[in-house]
C-alpha cells in the first residue's frame, strides 16, 4: 500500500516536471499504468475484512489506518487525474 503511494506521489511529480509536450506524451503509459494499478489496490482495499468468509478480522484501529491510507491515495489519484488533464489541455 505504501509502495503504491510512493509511486503515485513519484508520478505526479514526473507529471508537473515535464516541461514539453513531447515529456508529457512519452509519460502518458506509465500515468495510466500507476493509476490503473492504484485503483486495483483501492478496490481490494475497500473489501477487506468485508467477506463474511473471510478468516481475517481488523480491529477498530487497522480498519482506520487502513481506511486513511485508502483516502491518502484517492486524494493522490485525483490529483493525477488533474495532471493528465492539464497534459491533454497542453497538447
């Protein structure tokens, strides 16, 4: 989850360092691939510990950590979404 985090962060700054159009297009795969992959991860986060089968229980204070890291990285995925907007505007 952290891992994820640190890529989406890396990312939107490789987003707003790009200083051309050319930088900007040549990053276009790998922001889809990091967004793709962090929306995979919020999914399978905002399931667990919710399948009645499920053997693993949360206490109050993991499902809570959990749950801020789940809005740390919406928070960061909006902010990427943003940037690829701003990229197509430039383009």
């Amino acid at each position: 989850m952290d891992t994820q985090l640190k890529a989406m962060k890396d990312m939107h700054v490789k987003m707003t360092s790009a200083k051309t159009r050319d930088e900007l297009k040549a990053l276009m795969g790998e922001h889809a691939k990091t967004m793709q992959d962090g929306i995979s991860m919020m999914e399978s986060m905002g399931t667990m510990g919710q399948d009645a089968q499920s053997s693993v229980s949360y206490d109050m204070a993991t499902r809570h950590q959990m749950m801020e890291k789940r809005m740390d990285m919406m928070e960061v995925m909006m902010q990427m979404m943003v940037d690829r907007m701003s990229a197509d505007l430039k383009q």
